[in-house]
C-alpha cells in the first residue's frame, strides 16, 4: 500500500431487513472502535445496504464518519423511470458514494460499459464518489484476455470525462471468478491487474494515476486481506460475503491500517 489512504467497503448485495441493516450497522461500529479509534481514523469505510435501509442506516451511523454507498444508480436524475433510483435520491438519504458496474449487474442485468459511464456522469453530476468495478470471467483470464477486458471496461466506463472531474474516483478491480467462490486471486495476480488499471489511468492523466484509489473484491477474507492489501497498487477491499458479518468486515478494516 502507498499514501493513498486506504477504503474498505461493504457490499451487502440483496441481505438484510431494516432492523437486521440498524443491528449490523451498529454491530460493525462497535467491532471497529473496541480497540480505539484507528480504523475510523485511518481507514475510508464505507457500506452499501439495500436501498430501503439507506436511511435509517444513516441515521444510525451518522456521528461515525462511516459512509454510505448505493449499490446501483440509474442514469436519469427524475422522471418516468418506474423502480429506479437516482443519484440525487441516494444523495438524500445519505449516501456520499456508489457502486457501479458491478459484475452481478452486468451478468444479471445486462448493464453494459456504455451503461456504466451514464451512470457515473450521474453520480459526478451528484458529487458522488463513484465506485467503478471491472473483472474478467474465468473464461477470459484463461484465455489469456484478463488486462486486456478489464482496462476495456475500465476505458469505456470513463470515456472522454475529464481527468480533473475524477479526482475522488475509486475503481474496483473483482475478477468474476473470484466474487462469492471462496476463490481468490493471487496477491502476485491482483497486484498485476491492479498495476494495469493504474497504468491506464496514468496514460489518461499522471495525477489521475497515481490519486485514484484501486480496491480488489472477491472473496476477500480476514484471513487473506493482509496479503493483498500488503501490495503496492491495492488500495483496499470491496467486500460482500465477510462483510455480513460485523467481526470479519472489522478484521479486514484492520488489515489495512
Ligand atoms: C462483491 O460483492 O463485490 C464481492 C466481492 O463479494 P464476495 O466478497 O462475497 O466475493
């Protein structure tokens, strides 16, 4: 890890009733600050809840300085767009950041890198953080196509917006084949991905390059996080599973202090 300070998100996927998202909420502060405040300090930490629980969870962390991402965002500010929900709505109920391009989206949605990029000039529109994943399957890793797919994604996602609107951008890189298997990436592995995506980003712009905060996600464990987040280009974690559970998502902050 550099002086890029590190984040370590939460994807709680499609789990948790308001009082189960209060409970855990509250739960995970408690988990991190047992030991004193230096997760909150030096750690960007940041949970994505299901839309109905953005608020309340907001309610229940707001003295904490842990933040509040949505899982998704549609590209429209308002109108007729039946089940959506916008940036200036996540922004309402207290989201400060959002995943976008997440792989279960793309494989169960079919959102696309074109649709990706509408979603972050929404979330840029906003002054949300944008949180952009990108991942191969396991198909296009063994064949050989791993960097070349995941800076595509990464490309087309940003398209011609201008380095200086993406100064708090955060990629996340979650090989496909990693997220939800158990299965994960080399530390050597992710690193590799990871200095691709920032290659990328400096060809756009050095200080995009070297500024831009790259998480790995999938299946990342207590037990794995110290080994990845120990290389140069992971800057933190994006973590679903283990981040169900207050103690583990609070060993993983951990580990990137
Ligand atoms: C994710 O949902 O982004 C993710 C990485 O999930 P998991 O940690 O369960 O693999």
């Amino acid at each position: 890890m550099t002086d890029r300070r590190p984040l370590v998100a939460a994807n709680w996927k499609l789990h948790k009733t308001l009082g189960e998202a209060v409970a855990l909420a509250e739960d995970l502060y408690a988990a991190l600050t047992e030991d004193g405040e230096a997760a909150l300090r030096d750690v960007d930490i940041v949970i994505a809840p299901v839309f109905t629980a953005l608020a309340r969870v907001h309610a229940a962390l707001s003295e904490t300085g842990i933040a509040l991402a949505g899982q998704n965002v549609f590209e429209q500010d308002s109108g007729a767009f039946t089940g959506e929900v916008s940036a200036p709505l996540l922004a309402d109920a207290g989201c400060t950041y959002c995943i976008i391009g997440h792989s279960e989206r793309r494989q169960h949605f079919g959102e696309t890198d074109d649709g990706v990029h509408r979603k972050l000039e929404a979330l840029l529109r906003h002054r949300l953080v944008p949180i952009v994943c990108v991942g191969e399957t396991l198909e296009q890793r063994e064949a050989g196509d791993a960097t070349e797919v995941i800076v595509g994604q990464l490309d087309r996602a940003l398209g011609g917006i201008a380095p200086a609107d993406l100064h708090d951008l955060v990629v996340a890189y979650e090989p496909v084949w990693a997220i939800g298997t158990g299965r994960t990436a080399t530390a050597a592995d992710a690193q590799a991905a990871h200095a691709a995506l920032r290659a990328h980003l400096e060809g756009r712009d050095a200080k995009l390059g070297a500024d831009t905060r790259i998480l790995y996600g999938g299946s990342v464990k207590p037990d794995n996080a110290a080994e990845l987040l120990a290389e140069r280009d992971i800057d933190g974690a994006l973590v679903g599973g283990a981040s169900l559970q207050a103690g583990s998502f609070a060993d993983i902050v951990r580990a990137a202090l």
